[in-house]
C-alpha cells in the first residue's frame, strides 16, 4: 500500500469560531476538513451549558508548509482571546493526492 507522510492539525474551540476557522483553513491552504461536537474541560474551566455555544472539534490534514501557514494564523488570530488549542501530528495517508 502507498501512503503519503502528511500533518494532522487538531483544532479543539469555541463553536461560535467555526465559521471563522473553516474560512482561515481553507485561505491558508487546506482542502478540507471534518468538524464534530467536543466536551471537555481545560485551563479556562468546564462549558457548563450549551447555552454558553459548547466546543468543536475541528480536523484537516495537509502539507507541513499549510500546517506551519494554520498555526501561525491560530497563533496571531486566535489563542490570545479565545478558547482555542492545536495540536499537530505526523500522519501517513492513504491516497494523499486527494489532500495534499
């Protein structure tokens, strides 16, 4: 099986980004993602309630120069006023044409 080495950028953030990250990914080089709902509890404390707009889980993986494109935005744009943690992973993908 051929695989291609690729990033996994994990976004965990307030719900009421989503629309603001999906843009800041796609502008920067990303041609995907996966979004799902996401509990838990950090440094800033429990969401107690929906009604505060709960989290998101947010997923694309892409080449290590799109990757180092998203974290520097999440960094200036981001983490300093909102709710928002990344992480990066090494991946191998299965038909990587489709995401790199």
């Amino acid at each position: 099986m051929n695989t291609t080495p690729a990033k996994r950028i994990t976004i965990i953030a307030e719900r009421l980004l989503e629309d603001r990250l999906v843009r800041d990914l796609i502008l920067s080089g990303a041609t995907g993602y996966t979004i799902t709902d996401a509990r838990g509890a950090g440094s800033r404390g429990v969401r107690v309630s929906e009604w505060e707009g709960g989290n998101i889980r947010l997923e694309t993986l892409v080449s290590p120069v799109v990757a180092d494109k998203i974290l520097e935005l999440l960094q200036k744009k981001y983490f300093e006023h909102f709710a928002v943690i990344a992480t990066l992973e090494d991946v191998e993908v299965v038909r990587g044409e489709k995401y790199l």
